[in-house]
C-alpha cells in the first residue's frame, strides 16, 4: 500500500489510489482481528477455552457485532478519512 522514495523531497506516498485500500485491512495490518472475541473472527479465529459455542450466547451476540462492525468497516476506505 505505501512506498518509500530516499533523498531530498523524498518519503512516503501511497503506491495504490486511497479509494481502492478498505478500512478493514488497514486495522487488520495493524491490529490485526476486527471481531472482539476469537471464537468469531473470520481470519484470525480460536476456540475459546471451555466454551461451546453452540450454546454461548455471548458468541452469537459478538458474531452480531463482528458482522456490524464489518460492514462499516468494508464500505469505506482510506480515501473516506479526508473528506
């Protein structure tokens, strides 16, 4: 996503247009999962010790919250932060 050039009136710039790069991968580089438990994150997912997710009603509640978050998340870009 960035790219760095060296010398006089160097830095960093973006090596891809801001609209195309997704709130949600930016905090996933960074932060990595977006789901506040890891029994539902889509790509970083863990059981939870002695849970049964079957029959955890906070499980389907965070799924709820994950899903939410993400369709926010997936629906705007870095692009959106400027305006």
């Amino acid at each position: 996503m960035l790219d760095s050039k060296k010398g006089k009136g160097g830095g960093y710039f973006f090596k891809v247009d801001p609209s195309s790069i997704k709130m949600a991968k930016i905090i996933r580089l960074i932060d990595g999962p977006i789901a506040m438990l890891p029994c539902v994150s889509l790509y970083f997912y863990e059981r939870c010790k002695n849970c049964n997710e079957k029959h955890c009603g906070l499980h389907d509640v965070m799924v709820q919250v994950r899903d939410a978050t993400l369709s926010i998340l997936e629906n705007r870009t870095l692009a959106d932060l400027r305006d």
